[in-house]
C-alpha cells in the first residue's frame, strides 16, 4: 500500500479544507449583526386639540437608548404614510424624511407607516438594510405616535443565535471531515 498524505503521528494532513469557510462565515456573521428597523406605536398621546379627524406624530430615532432620551436621529429617513383605500394597492398619503413630523386632519380609516430608506445629501434613497411597516387605526378625535427605531436590536439575540449555530456547523463540519470521514457543506 501507498503512503497516503499524513504526518508521522498518522493523521491526515489537513489542508484548507474547512478553514476556507471562515470568510464565508466572518460574511454571514455581519450580516446577522445588522440592525433592525422597527417601529413602535406607543400609547395614544393627548391630542394637540379637539379634531374630527386623526392626528399622526412621526418620531426616528437611531437606538432604543435615543428613544429613551427623546433624542431623534439626524439623518434624513424617508417615511411614507399609506392611506385606507380599496384592495392590496393603498394611496399614498404623506411621505417625509424629517426627523419628526406630524398630520392633523386625518380622515377615519386604516392607514400603514412604511420605513422605506435613508436619504443622502443629493436626495437619492439607498436601504437601510431592514425596513418595518405598520398598519394603524385613526379615527375622530385620536391621536397615534409612532416611533422608528433604526437599530432597535430587536431579533439581535435572533441573530447571534443563528450566527453561532452556522459557525459550529461550520466547525463541526470540519472537524468530521478532518477525523472522521468527508463532509459535504449545505
């Protein structure tokens, strides 16, 4: 019999083999570590006056931590407000990327705050990433704020558990392939 490629204690020789997924995985875990866009309805905020229609007020903010201290975001964020219509297609109603901002005079219905994307100086949108979107009620006399929230850490705990399952299966994979017999990655 040939001498296979070993070493002298009798083990196979290891080459890239496995180690070649760590970029892949180095790739994958900074996509799970991304931010989370969310939005937040809170509880109905006393209505800046007596109305016969709704009343909107639109706050961005870039952590939880800003939201706790009431601190909207600096950076442009597009917001568009869809409004009740027939079928999956709503209106589009407002749509703005200040910080904050607010609409009175909104007729009854159910409206969608959707977060599309961060505005830079030439006024072109790019993604964020993530968006959220939320659907809402207003009807006379009731006021809703909403609050985004671009980097929330919501699913976070999501994210690293799904980063650490495909970096052990990436380690699993390669510590059987290098001891025990070939694997195949998924």
């Amino acid at each position: 019999m040939a001498p296979g490629p070993s070493s002298s204690r009798g083990e196979r020789a290891v080459g890239w083999g496995w180690r070649a997924w760590y970029p892949i995985v180095a790739a994958l875990a900074a996509a799970l570590s991304a931010g989370c866009v969310s939005i937040r309805m809170e509880e109905a905020i006393p209505s800046p006056g007596v109305y016969d229609s709704g009343f909107l007020e639109v706050r961005v903010f870039e952590t939880m931590s800003a939201l706790k201290k009431a601190e909207p975001t600096r950076r442009q964020i597009l917001c568009e407000l869809y409004g009740p219509g027939p079928g999956p297609q709503r209106p589009l109603v407002h749509g703005s990327s200040e910080p904050v901002w607010a609409l009175s005079d909104l007729p009854p219905g159910r409206y969608r705050l959707q977060v599309v994307g961060l505005v830079d100086a030439a006024g072109k949108v790019h993604s964020l990433g993530s968006s959220d979107s939320v659907d809402f009620e207003v009807g006379p006399g009731k006021a809703v704020r909403l609050s985004v929230v671009l980097s929330s850490g919501q699913g976070l705990a999501n994210n690293v558990a799904y980063g650490v399952a495909w970096v052990g299966l990436a380690v699993l994979c390669g510590e059987v392939n290098e001891h025990v017999m070939p694997c195949s990655w998924p």
